[in-house]
C-alpha cells in the first residue's frame, strides 16, 4: 500500500463526499485515511450512509481533531465561507481539492457580493487553479490547491468554451436553461427538498440569482476577451442526478451546427471523458448517471443565425467527486481515467 | 335531465379522453350519452380505465357504429387525419369540439408541410374557431366547430400574446424552452414511453421540429402583425401531468418584467383560470395538477433588455380536456367555470 | 350563506390541512372561517400552499388568537398531544372533528404505552365517537367529538371488520403488509422524507412498532370478540399519494376468496366510496388517487386455507381529509357524498 | 489480450443485456466478443443503449449468422422457449450462462404446467446446474451450463434456505410479499409498463401466479426435505431498480430475530456479496443500487412465533447479470468479486 495516495475527505456526510468515498473505493491508488464529519463525529461511515456498508472505511471524525500527518491530500467538500477557513490551516505541503464555491471566483469583489463576505484566505485564493479538467489540466499537474467548478459550470463550460473560443458563437445574449437533478441541493433539511414538493413537478428556481451564473460567466469572458454576462436559468426536476443544459446562441457569420459539433469534436475528439454526440442526437441525463462522461450535442435552430446547445452530464460525479478524482489523477501524475472507467447505469 | 347537454366522446380511450370524463362526471350539466374506442369496442370504460370504475358511463363502441342522434355536441380525440375524416361525417346540427390537431393550423399548406398529407375537410377548416377560450370567446359562441390548441400553444400563448399585443416584447428571437410531462405523449406503446426509460432523468425532444411550433408561430403572428418564427425546445419530465415553459424575449423600449406583469394582470385580472404572480415568484406545475389553472410569472433578467417569463398549466387540463369542457360552457352559454373548478391536487 | 356550516381548520400548515382545504373549497355547504398554523400566523395560506392561490381564505392566524364565536365545527389537524390540549378548550356547542391520534384509542393505558405519556383530556376522550364513517355512522350522527381514524387503520377496518364479523376469517396470525405514499409522513423536515431518500427506493420502517397497529387491533379485537395481535409491517413508497395494504388471512372453514368478495359487497354495495372489485382483480393507488374511493380485493392463495386480500385507498382523502369531512355530513345530516364526488386523477 | 475470456451475449438488447455489458466493460478479464439482437442486428449496441457509447463493442447481429468458433462463454439473454433452442445448437465445448428461465426448473412436468410448453432440451436441462452462486458453488465450479435463478428467487432462497436449513424457520405458510422495480419487466412494449401507468403508483401483480413461486419452492423444499407451498406476492414499485422482499415466517421451537440474524452471519460472514445486518436494520433497496450486494435483515414480530424477514438486492445485477458474472468467476477459477466491486449509486 506504500505507493498508494493517502486520502482525506472534509465534510464526508454530504452527498458529494459519499459519492467521493463510492468512487474512490474503486481506485486503485486511493487509501481513504480520514472522513470528517462534524455532525456526525464518533459514527461509522456506514451509519451515515448505509450504502457504503460494505467498506472498510475510517469512522467519522470532527475536524479540528484530525492529524493531518501522512495524508497526500484532502477533498474538501465543506459549505463555502467554512472551507477557506479550514483548508488555510491545513499543513502546506499537503494538496488540496476543494469542492466548494470558496476559491472559484478570481476575483474578490465578485466573491463578496454573490456570498454575503469577504473572502478570508485571499492569498490561497490567488493561488488556487480553477479545476475544470479538460481545460486547465496544465496548471491543475502543477497546483497545491485546486478549485473544482461547479456542477452547472462543468456543464457549461466543457460546451461553450470551445465555441467562444474558436469565435463560432457570439458572446452575447448566452441563454442558459439548466434542469437538474434534486441531490444538486444536498442533503440539508429543506422543505423545497422534501419528496413531496419535488415529485411529480418541475419548476424554475433562482431565477437571474444563482451563484454559479458569475462562475460561468467569469470563465466565459476569459475565453470572449471581454466581460460578458449571461442569462442562467436553473430549474428543479424529480430526479435524483443529472443535470441538463439548453443553450441558446446566435452564431457568427455562417457557422451552423455542424460546424459546432466539429469544433467540439475536434477540441475533445481525445478526451476520455467528454463525448460529441452527432449534429441532431439528443443527449440526456440517463446516458451519464454515476459516470464521470459529460455529453455534447448541436441542433440547427428554426430561428435564422441561431444554435441549440445540449450539456449533460451526473452533477455528483463529473459535476463534482468525479472531475475532483480525475484532478487529484493530474496532480498525482496518475492516468487520468483511474478509478473513473465505471460505465453509466441504466435504467 | 333534459336541461342536460348530451355529450359523445370520440376517442375516450386515450388519456385526454379519460380526462374529460372525470371532468364531465362532476359537471353538473354534462351528459355523457356516447363513448368510442375503436380497439376496445365492446368493452366497459372501466376495464380500461379502472380509476373511473365509480362512474355509470355507456360501453365503449365502434366510432362507425355510433348512433349520433340526440346529440348535442362531441368531444374528438381521435388522432390527426382521422379526426377530419370523422368529423366531416357528423350530423350539420351538433357542434363539434375538436382536441386533435386537425383544425388548429389556418394555412392548409403548412398543415400539409407539418402532418405529411393534404388537408381532407378544408372547408370544415375554414370554419372551426381557435379554440383558446380567453382569447377567441366570441368566436367560441357562435362556432360549430371549435379547434382546441394544443398544450404547449395554450401555455404559450396566454402568456405571450398579450405582451405581444401590447408592444412589451420584440417578436424576434422569442425562445421557448418547454417541459412537459409524460401524459403528454398519450397512451400508445412507444419504447421512449417506458418507465425505465423516463425515469430518473431528462432530455430534450424533437428539437425545433415539434409540430406545435407552427400553431405558436401562427398565433403570435397575428398578435404581433406579421410572419414570425420562434425557437421551441420541449424536454420530457419524469412526471405523470404537468408542463412548464420558460420564455426567454427582448423587451421593447425600456419595458421591465414589472410592466409584464402589470400588462398580464390587466389583461387577465377578471379571467378565472389564468392567474398572474407578483414579478418574481416562480409558477410550478405542482400548482395547477388537475386544474384548469394556468399560472404565469416574469422576471428580470441578467441580461439587460430581456426578461424571462414562466407558464405552467396541466397539460390535459387547461391544456386540453379542461379547456375543451371550457369551451363547451361558453357555446352552450353556461358559466365558463361549470365543472371546472375543481382546485389543484397537491402533493 | 346562512345555510352554510361555519369551519375552522386548526393545523392548516400540513398536508392533511391543504388537503381539507382542498376539498372543502369544492362542497356547497362548507363556508371557511378560521385557518390556524402557529408556525406561519399572519401568511396567507398561498404563501404556504401556493397551489391553493385561487381561493379566498382567511389569514392563517395563531390558534391561541383565534375568535371561536360563530364557528360550527372545527377539524383539528395538529400533532397528537396538542390535539387533546387544544380541544378541550374549545366552547362546548362547537362540533369537533380530530384527525390527530389523540381519540382513537378507547384504553389510556394504551395510548400512555405507545405515545409517551398520560392522556390529558381523558373525559372527551370517553366520549369521542371513533369516526371510521361506514362502520360507526349512527354514533357519529349524534357525536360532538369524532376521532377520525389512521390512514392505515382506515384501509385495514374497510377490509377486515366484515369479514371478522362473518366469521370468514380467523383472527390468528393476520399479516398486513402495508405500503404508503410519502405524504403519509407530512411536511415536517426530516432526512428520510428528503427526495433523494425516498425515490428510487423501497424500504421498511417502524416495523412491528407502528401507532397505528394498536389502533387497528383495538377494532378487530371488538369485532373477533377476543383481544388479539396483528403483524403490521409498513413499507415507504416513492409516490405523493396512496396507500395499499397487501393482507394475508387464514379462512374459517370452507370459506375462499369468492366468498370473502361476496361479503364485502354484500356489507358494501350500498356505499358509495367503498368499491369492492371482483376476485382477482388488483386494487391499484392509482385508480383512487385524490379521491375519497377505498378499493378492496381477495385473491386465492397457493397455500391451501389462505386467502390475498387487498385494500387501497387515498391517505390524505379517505385515509384522512375526505373521511373527516364525509363525517361532517353525517354529523350535519347532510348527503354523505357532498363535496366528495371528485373522481380519482389518473394519470 | 490472449488471457481474456472471449464472451458472447446472446439477447443483448434486453436491460440484463445492457447491464451485462456495463459490469463486463469493468471486468478485467473479459472481452466481449459478440452482441446478438435480432431485432436490432446490424446497429451498433449504442444505437440501442446510448449509455454505452463510450465503449468499443461489436455491431449487433442475428443469433443465426454468429460465429461461435473462439468463444469461451455465452450468457443468454434470450427469452424462455427460445433459449432451449439456441442452447441446444451451441457448440458442446463452449460454457453457457443462461439468464432465461428455461433450466431453472428441475422437474419436466413442473416446467410445462408454468410455461405452456414441453421442455425441448431435457438432456441439458437435467446436466443444468441451479446458478443460485453461494449455495452450488462447487457444482457451478464443473458446470458447463448454469442455469441462473431469477431476479426474486436469488432474493428469496439468500435469505430462507440457511434458516430453513438450520430448522429454525416452519417450512409451512411461508410468505413473502415482494416489491419490484420496473426493469424488473424488461424493456416490451407494454401499457403497464409506460411511465404513467407506474408512476405516483403500487399495485401487486401475478398474484398468486408469478413463474417464480414454483422456482423458489423448488429449492426451499430441497432445503425442507419435504414438498412444500409458499405464498408469493409481487408488488410494482414506481421504481428502475431494485427488489425488497418482506417475508413473514412462523419460528421453530424458541427461535427468535437473533437468532436468524446470527444464523444468517454465520452462513455468509465470509461472503463477500451477502451482508446481514444487525437485528432491526432494515435493508432498503437504495443501498444496493447497482451493485452485486444482497442485503439480509430480521425482525422480532409482534405476534408471538413469529419473525419479519427482508432480503434486498438490485433485481439487475445480483438478480440477473452481476450473479451471472460471478459465476463465470466462479467457472473459470478467477477470484469471484472480480469485475463485481462496485459500490452501491446512492443518491
């Protein structure tokens, strides 16, 4: 076990940290170390999520009463504000995979207005290196701490930046309409998230006010060359995982949708991960549940000038846990598929 | 009972035809005197719909064997094509409430273009009224002939027409992203129909080919007074009944989602079916399940210029056996809410 | 709106509370005056329950602020406990209806063993009439208090008191296993109701230690004429609505399922919410959904001497709202059926 | 690659198709070779199961025109009937992992009075080897077909055969009611099986005539050592996947719960697939989710004799494809979790 990477994982009682413990179980190279919970400190892991019985994992224990020593690296899946808090206590040669929205935002101010503070580990900040896999795999190899995008971002990112970036779509008027499964919303006690409010419905939420929606935009105008915005509209659907993203955009000059899903499937043709679904072939939510896969499609519009842009992929796993493996599989210098190759489950 | 109105059901063995007879079962003065089902001729309504078990209906029968006299009015929901057939056969004296497509789209070529045929019945097309109760009412009460709009167009005309009509939107670029329940699909055995495979995920459909754009398009054209095309990108909800749209559109001048609202309240204050939300609060379809409810909602966008606006109705209520029963009220001069105002079941 | 019967609904925030409501907004006689829900005093009953947006209704208001002048009953949907402190200090002329646990069972000692602590209003308790409506009719005519039944109770009664009563079955050994909708467990935050616990998912919970099994062995026992045990055993479905108790009986004598179908149709036929199917037809939650319908069934059983029996019924409509207000009717001397008639929504 | 097991999959456009191909995608010693559907030859797999599109397979093609030189092992998919036949022509030095129903019965007579037909392959039937993995390993070490049992049988005989082979449970007035997912049905064209004839619903189904009640008595009189009736309950849960079993048992002698629990500890502490959970846990089918795992629980009653009994597992994997791959294991002396270490999907 001696050339195996000692794991902690911050903040395992939430669905992301169990479905980081699901996947790294099957990695060959991870030795899961230490689970935190601070909530449910003292209990096995299996109390806390009886699918995970079958595992023999470290019992849950309250942060400030972890050692830290020989651990490679930590997952930190924390609430935002909490996360920056721990992880600029953590030792400085141990690396870092947050999954909270604390290091996404480059830029301060930006941080502050969408979450209510002022960032308070600025110099990590500055440090970190915004985790979307399949377009900063260069300085993820080389980063201490590691910023995984959001799920919605993932999505839409690993479709849009290639198109903004070959100058095929116009950087205004980006219309994001995002469906996504309930575990988007973790495991915390909501009425919005009871079964019954969800079931059979489906509805609209954070209209114009989500926090992922500066994320992308953020990314977006590095890859448009100028500040953009967009419009991000999220809605709720009784499903578990999943998430889907309509895009609606005006194409430059003649570009069409063939030309969209050619530039995509020049840009990922070689990417293990992210699949170019032909112009017209629909993807969707069931084609990547529990997979790390994020799949891509282009539609001609009836509209003239215009393109229908579909993103799919599992919010817990490429959306989350997974595209964090496949990070710490590029910091470590691992295959980058390594514990990742699990097939989607369907039905 | 002679005050009674008695009814026909063409087609009762489908889900919208099961919908009117719960519906007509409480009106109190619907008669139901004819039911058909081609494949399940002879056989009770309750052996195929057991739910309705409770009720005295007649047997289902052969269309062609239907004695039709006596008859004050038929409800059609027989297919596309056969519906015109069928109807072109029917007694000059009864009226005709049609749920099919048949008679929605006013150009026979672009019925032609959209359903593959020639148009059989075209006089019969010329004179059936669109059947969009709140907006074409008089027409209703004079018409023999009344042409129920499909779903989608019911919820997305109500909410547009008015802002079009108003001069609050441009009537370029308006982009319809639906979600529709399973319902909407009908009874018939269709692989992409399966549970396993609705289930527990999302995906769009018939992207800018679905046959319910023309009838929008035709529609809002007139409001806006000329030809317009829109984007319509419906997805398929694992949910039984339910269908929401989020439209996305430019405003004119320095219009606002507060003036939207303003516009739809004044435009439907008195309506009781349509209901206007306070600028920001989100319609969900759990609202209007099994009601004639449709409930529209804007809200300001982070684009500046645009808004987005919601629908949400019960896609085999308001958007078809409800509406259809509406319709009947208003050409037998009845209170347009008779039978109608039974209120959403939640959860 | 002289000839209407004044209401009050304490404990409006729950499910059952929107369900009353839902209800009571479609009978002729029912004029809502008090809605009470201490956790939301002062909302308006759509900013808690948006669905019922459409309806006039008074404020929700503090039940310790409610005025009780005027009121001719008052269904009392607050937790067990608070129900029995509650009512007793409401004016005697009033009529009362509880659907809390808190009148249902005869014996103190019982109720003390399974909730927890004394009784506290142990006179109305004597006197509360319990209201499972076909099988105490005549004593709820005359009843100031009633003590509506447990859902589960309400679907085991229906199909076992008769069948006890004929000597048909032998009251050894009666397994019910009982399976429930998620609305069953009410609005209240807790993580099993959470949606990404329960769909997807089956699962036993309060096995052999649920409330309602010594409810329903209270009124088996009154009808064997012997005191007796039952196995209950509830299971948590992933649907809003419905209930279905699978029962497995061994037969007196030479008694099967043929017979077992005769006398429940023979001690129902005149009812008009209890549908007796024929013998081996499958009672389903989808062919009573949102009604006020019970459906029974009996099926042979491979063993030899046993039969399969089956009741289903709606838990928020039969299994709770709609039986209270069927018992208002009789207590009002109304037609039982009134505001009850909704058929089942299916799909 | 020369280390690899060469595989074909007959049937493979069932789910049990698919799903043998997702776990034999991760199994390091396999290597699909062939894909039969004759519905569908000539597409590539991923046509059928787009969720396999990631991986490189062979194009579907028809049983008739497969060329079985070079292959190791089939698994048959195919349905009953049909199977007996395909079997009988494979080549004699091939290994045969039947996943139908067709040699699962050991008595000629048995098998035609449930299946309609006389058995047409008796010869293979009486050298079939019962494929139940942890109680006839040795026989499916030699076996050159395995007869796989079906989807409730595993379920069932898990958790009855030790328990009645210990003499702790009464052979007689077994009961079982069973909930199943829906893939359970396979992917037909089927009413019952659209979404919304499911969804938002339960309803029990075969009763008393389910093809896998004679399967399971069948072994559990082997167990008994006496010819013995069960009853056998099937129930529809709006669910994919997975299978809870709720058994309710008569105790010999002064057996209780805890004892069972620790009999069944005893009997598969060392299994790595079959986990037996502290007495009062209940298993849930969450928690297998797409894994191999069957989960065992047991409850005290409150009938005095008598004990609750829950056996889960996910109906595709350790029900069909995942018990059939560990059998190939098992036959071809690789370590029998190989390809098998997924943990359960939860949420």
């Amino acid at each position: 076990m001696t050339d195996r990477i000692s794991i902690g994982v911050l903040g395992a009682s939430g669905y992301t940290g169990a479905d980081l413990v699901r996947l790294l179980a099957a990695h060959p190279k991870a030795d899961i170390r230490v689970l935190t919970a601070n909530a449910h400190a003292g209990k096995p892991m299996s109390a806390v999520y009886p699918h995970l019985g079958g595992l023999a994992l470290p019992a849950l224990k309250r942060v400030e009463e972890t050692d830290w020593s020989g651990l490679d690296v930590v997952f930190c899946g924390l609430p935002h504000g909490t996360s920056q808090e721990v992880i600029a206590g953590l030792p400085e040669e141990m690396k870092v995979i947050d999954l909270s929205a604390d290091f996404r935002l480059r830029d301060p101010a930006v941080y502050a207005q969408w979450y209510g503070h002022e960032h308070r580990a600025l110099a990590l900040q500055e440090e970190a290196v915004y985790g979307l896999s399949e377009h900063y795999r260069e300085a993820i190899r080389g980063a201490r701490l590691v910023a995984c995008p959001g799920c919605y971002p993932t999505a839409a990112l690993l479709l849009l930046l290639p198109l903004l970036q070959a100058g095929l779509i116009e950087a205004e008027d980006i219309i994001i309409d995002a469906k996504s499964g309930v575990s988007g919303g973790g495991r915390a006690l909501k009425e919005a998230m009871l079964f019954c409010e969800v079931a059979e419905a489906i509805q609209p939420y954070a209209v114009a006010s989500h926090r992922h929606a500066p994320e992308i935009e953020q990314e977006l105008s590095i890859a448009a060359g100028k500040e953009l915005l967009i419009n991000f509209t999220p809605h709720l659907v009784p499903m578990n995982r999943g998430e889907l993203l309509t895009c609606y955009v005006r194409l430059r000059g003649a570009a069409n949708a063939t030309e969209l899903c050619e530039a995509l499937e020049e840009r990922y043709g070689e990417e293990p991960f992210v699949r170019v679904l032909p112009k017209g072939a629909a993807p969707a939510t069931r084609h990547v549940r529990g997979s790390n896969f994020c799949l891509l499609g282009a539609f001609d519009d009836r509209l003239p000038g215009r393109a229908i842009l579909i993103s799919t992929l599992d919010n817990l796993v490429k959306g989350s846990s997974g595209q964090a493996i496949q990070n710490m599989n590029i910091m470590f210098g691992l295959p980058e598929t390594l514990g990742l190759e699990q097939q989607p489950l369907f039905p």
